[in-house]
C-alpha cells in the first residue's frame, strides 16, 4: 500500500505519499524535504519578475493598449513593491501600495493598478486574498453649454 503523510506549515497543508512505512525519522525527513523543495521555488520570483512573465504569457492575447496599460501600472509601483519576492507578499504590502499610488493618481488609475497588481498575484499566489480599500471617485456631473439667446 501507499503511506500518505500531511503536515501544516504557515496555513498550507503539504503531503509526502511513500510507498513504503516510513520510520519516524525518515517521515520527518521527507516532509522537511518536501518543505525545502516548496521554499526553493517560492524564492525565486520577485514582483517585478512576476510581472514581466505575467505580460509576456497574454502578449498574444491582449490588445497593444492592454499591454501598455500593464508597462504602465508596473513602472508605476515603488522599487521596494516589485523588488520583494511575491510569495512574501501580503495583502497589507498591496493596501500600503495602493495608499502611496492614491496621493498622485486618481481613483479610477489607482483601481486600474490595483487590477494589474490582483491579477499577477491571482496567478503566482491563488491563496492570497485581497481586501484592499480604493479610494472613491466623485461623480461627474454633464456640463451643459449655455444656449444664446
């Protein structure tokens, strides 16, 4: 038969399935390894990198306006945001990011960034969830021109 093993680490569960009865000292480990392997992938990606292979996957795709949009939303963010590795990334780092892009662009800019930046998280990190506050936009009254009489 086949031994399943699962252990929980930072809210995720991870299994080892072994063909074999493990000795307590070899299942520990195989989940250490296992761990390892998981942490090694996670420490690979930044933000910024993320984002590139992010544009490049929807090149074909998307609309040339879409693409520039995205260059645009990504050259928009602090170094600090892109430079951190994205498995790192909580959802106050991304409400701290969007308080900073608030204080130069306008509402609806910032919700667009705030898309881009959901969007490549929702692919690299699915577990995070994001409960970020956007500022809201005023509602633009018609101006009507005065008629001559």
């Amino acid at each position: 038969g086949s031994y399943r093993m699962r252990k929980m680490y930072k809210g995720k569960m991870y299994t080892v399935v072994t063909g074999y009865k493990p000795t307590r000292k070899e299942a520990i480990q195989l989940m250490a390894d296992r761990l390892n392997q998981v942490q090694e992938n996670h420490q690979r990606m930044t933000f910024r990198d993320a984002c590139e292979t992010y544009i490049e996957s929807k090149r074909n795709v998307l609309s040339p306006a879409t693409i520039r949009g995205y260059k645009c939303a990504a050259k928009a963010l602090s170094n600090s945001f892109l430079d951190e590795n994205i498995h790192d990334i909580t959802a106050a780092d991304v409400q701290t990011e969007v308080n900073r892009l608030a204080k130069d662009h306008s509402p609806k800019t910032v919700r667009n960034y705030h898309g881009f930046i959901s969007t490549v998280l929702g692919i690299f990190c699915p577990h995070l969830k994001l409960y970020t506050t956007c500022r809201k936009g005023s509602k633009m009254s018609p101006i009507y021109p005065q008629t001559a009489t």
